[in-house]
C-alpha cells in the first residue's frame, strides 16, 4: 500500500499514499476550524478599528467629544457587532475557508460588508448621530477590504504550506471521471490533494486499484488513511451503499456522491430543490442572479442618462448638420436587430448610407459604395452608434453586451454554429468583448463568425462589472484611434 500511484492524464505530479491516523485527521479539522475562527476574529477587528476610527476622526472633527455622543458610544459598538455578525451569518461568508478560492471569498465579503455598511448608516442616522454625516463608511469600506483580503491572503497561504487538504478514496468511476475530479478539487485544494486509489469491479490503470466493492470494508477496518469516500458507482445494491454510509460514520470518513454527469456542462453543476427534490443542473451564469441583474441595470440607465445629457447636446445637432448636407434622407436609420431571448427590437443608428433597398440583407463591406463620407467616418469613430444609448435606456440594449444582428444573419448563422443562439441570453450592447478584441466588421468566412460569437459566449459565462468597464474603456481607446474592421 506504500506504493506510489500512478499519475492522472493531465497532472503534473504523481500522488503518492500518505497514512494517516484518525487522530491526525480530527487535529487538522480542528486546525481548520481554528484558522476560520482566526478570519473571523480579524476581520471582526479590521471592521471596528476602520469604522470607528474614522468616525472618531470626524467626531473630533465636528464638534468634539460630547458626553452625549461618548455615552451612545458603546451601545452603538454593541448594535454594529450584532449586526456585522448577523450579515456574515446570512451572506455565508464563512461557511467554507479552506480551499476556497481568495477573489471569490473577496467578493463575499464586499456584498456582506456592502450590506452591512447600508445597514449600519440607518441605524446611525436614525438613532445615534444624525447630526453627522455618514462620508465616514466610504473610506472605512475600502480600508476594511484592503485589510481583511491580505488577511485571508496570509491564511489561505499559511493553510496551503502546513497541511493536506483533502485525503481520499473512490468507489467506481472511470478515468475521464476521475481525472475530472482530481482537477477541480486541485483547483480549490492547490496540490495538497492526494487520491489513495480505488475501488472498483475492473481495475483502470489511471489510479492504484484497491479491491473490489466487496472489499471496502475490510480496507476501512485496517485503514484510516482518508478523510473522505467518493462513490461514482451505482450498481451496488442501496443496502450495500447504507452498509458503506455507515461504515464511513463510525470512522469519521466523509461518504460523498459524486454524478457521473458531472462533466457533461462545461461551466460545472449545481445542486437544487424541485418539488422537495433535489436535481443537478448547469450552472448558472452570472447574469442570471437578480443581484447582477440590478447592477447591469442600474449602471446602464446611470450611463447612458450621462451621455444623453452631457454629450448628446452638442454632438447631435453637428452630426444630423453633416448627414444632411451630404445627402437626403432619414437622419436616423432603425432596422430590425435580434435582441434578448431572441425577440426583434428596432435598433437606433445615424444613417452612413445613401437610402438602399439592401440594408435588411447584405453588411457593409470594405469601400462600399452606399456609405457616405462622412458615414465612413463615423463608422469608423462608432459614432453612429450613439443613438443607441436611447435602446438601452428603453431596456432593449445594454451598454455592454454581444452585438446585435439582423435578423436574416441570426436565421442563417444559427444553423451553422452550435453557440450561436447563446449570444441571445442577455441583452445586446452597444459595445462588446467581441467587438473591443477585433471580432467585429463583415464575416465572408464562417470562422470569423465562429470567433465572434465565441468571444460573446465568453462574455456571457464569465461577465463582472469590472469586465463591462474594461470593454467600456477598450471602446473608447478604439474610438480614439480608429478601427481596421470598422467599415
């Protein structure tokens, strides 16, 4: 059993067998739980010292030390604490530390601190100070994320050199399974992860074999080398699998089932209620929680009203001068566009051609002779898309998104690419990554489509605030030097 086992496809090191004891498996659970304690306990601190440090700042500041102000004090250090306690509680930020990756327990601790923070200003504008003003939570939020993410920075990387995170067999599975397990929990783990081996009817040369189903027993009975069981396997009988469940309590081993399916989606699963049962899905992306929801929202209504009120004003009645001196027609061209869960909206531009019969069906191409001068130009500049922020102030069109297509493109394409027709799960935008990385102009070859909506779809999966403020500030960049592809 000392031997060294083989290692997984795509690993960089082997795992090797390490014994042991119970003993040693409850002292490391227990080290973990003391490290929990410790992030809590410091960011409990880095909450009260940047809090009341700044708001004695600007107590001093307004009008001294008043007995009154001293005397409300602490109940307000009381009411502060129970209400950080209970926000940390309801947000789970500490429900799981160890493994946990160090930018999502950041973002935790912004939404609970965020929370938190809101919470706070009511109680102290209502009942404590409300002759001060509430600036000091500004300041006091940023210094307490600064604090509590080297904290759990230091943590996560102390736990990481001392101990093994995550000691392990399996029952069944093949390799494409394991190999697939073994990467995820080294994604969380780091490489304090070691895999035993396992058990199953057919030995895979993958991993160390340790018998047969039958055999799980008698190796529990002599073993104590893992901290969890994993079973992929659902042939066994349910007797049998109690049998194990029961086994693995009275060691203290955790039993575990891990879905066959758990690599058919790309971005991973998750586990809900339906009707009292539970079921495994894809997970979601993160414009389907309401929170991000909000946030997009918010921010494109914020956006665009900044630039309707503050650019509009001055650069339309320049822009709608040149498009008619130049040639007659429409100042505005609005064409039908595929919009969110496919529905037609009329997309908004300033018109850059000569009025053409062709504009539904065929894209502008390089040196297209229905553009005019001035329209070259402003497709260049992306200008004639600013009519656009009126969609997105409608709710047809975010600021930030795939690009909208026309409709015949959408009924052509989406029978040639498998993604195409995910591009359409959230709103189209005015800019987008696709866009901003270079995938944007006329597709004569599939595969430029084919990059274009793989962009979109990478968008979709992986979007943040921070990920719309760098496309916002990459099209602006472009904007100011000029596109190749912008024809």
């Amino acid at each position: 059993m000392n031997q060294i086992l083989t290692q997984l496809p795509g690993l960089k090191e082997p795992f090797v067998r390490r014994e042991i004891a119970i003993s040693d498996k409850t002292r490391m659970e227990r080290n973990t739980d003391r490290y929990l304690y410790l992030a809590i306990a410091l960011d409990a601190v880095w909450l009260n010292l940047c809090l009341f440090g700044f708001l004695l700042v600007q107590i001093s500041y307004n009008q001294g030390f008043e007995p009154a102000v001293m005397n409300t004090l602490p109940y307000l250090v009381l009411c502060i604490n129970v209400i950080w306690l209970l926000t940390a509680t309801f947000t789970n930020v500490y429900q799981v530390f160890e493994g946990v990756k160090l930018n999502l327990k950041i973002k935790d601790l912004f939404w609970s601190v965020l929370i938190y923070l809101g919470l706070i200003s009511l109680v102290y504008y209502q009942f404590f100070f409300s002759v001060f003003q509430t600036h000091f939570l500004i300041p006091a939020f940023f210094s307490f994320l600064l604090l509590a993410g080297i904290s759990h920075f230091a943590i996560r990387n102390y736990i990481r050199n001392r101990t093994v995170g995550l000691t392990y067999a399996v029952v069944g599975g093949g390799g494409s399974d394991l190999q697939h397990l073994q990467l995820v929990l080294s994604s969380l783990y780091g490489d304090h992860v070691l895999c035993v081996g396992r058990f199953g009817a057919e030995a895979i040369p993958e991993v160390s074999n340790l018998g047969d189903f039958e055999d799980i027993e008698a190796y529990l009975n002599k073993n104590s080398s893992i901290s969890k069981l994993l079973y992929f396997c659902s042939d066994l009988s349910k007797q049998s699998v109690k049998n194990i469940i029961q086994l693995c309590r009275n060691r203290y081993i955790d039993f575990e089932i891990v879905p066959l399916e758990v690599d058919l989606f790309e971005r991973g699963i998750q586990l809900e209620q339906f009707a009292h049962l539970p079921i495994f899905r894809r997970k979601q992306e993160p414009l389907c929680l309401l929170q991000n929801k909000i946030l997009k929202r918010v921010f494109d209504i914020v956006f665009s009203l900044l630039v309707i009120v503050l650019i509009f004003p001055w650069l339309f009645p320049l822009i709608i001068l040149m498009i008619k001196m130049e040639s007659k027609g429409p100042v505005f061209f609005l064409q039908k566009r595929t919009g969110y869960w496919n529905k037609p909206f009329n997309c908004i531009k300033f018109r850059t051609m000569e009025v053409n019969g062709k504009s539904d069906r065929q894209q502008a191409t390089r040196r297209d002779s229905r553009i005019t001068q001035m329209g070259a130009i402003f497709r260049k500049t992306n200008i004639d898309e600013m009519p656009q922020f009126f969609n997105v102030l409608k709710g047809d069109m975010s600021v930030v998104g795939p690009r909208p297509h026309m409709l015949q493109h959408t009924e052509d394409y989406s029978k040639l690419i498998d993604k195409y027709m995910i591009r359409h799960e959230v709103k189209p935008g005015i800019t987008g990554w696709a866009q901003v990385s270079g995938w944007r102009g006329p597709t004569k070859e599939l595969y430029q489509m084919d990059k274009r909506v793989e962009h979109d779809v990478n968008y979709i999966e992986n979007w943040s605030f921070w990920f719309d403020c760098k496309c916002i500030f990459l099209t602006v960049l472009n904007m100011a030097k000029g596109e190749d592809n912008a024809f």
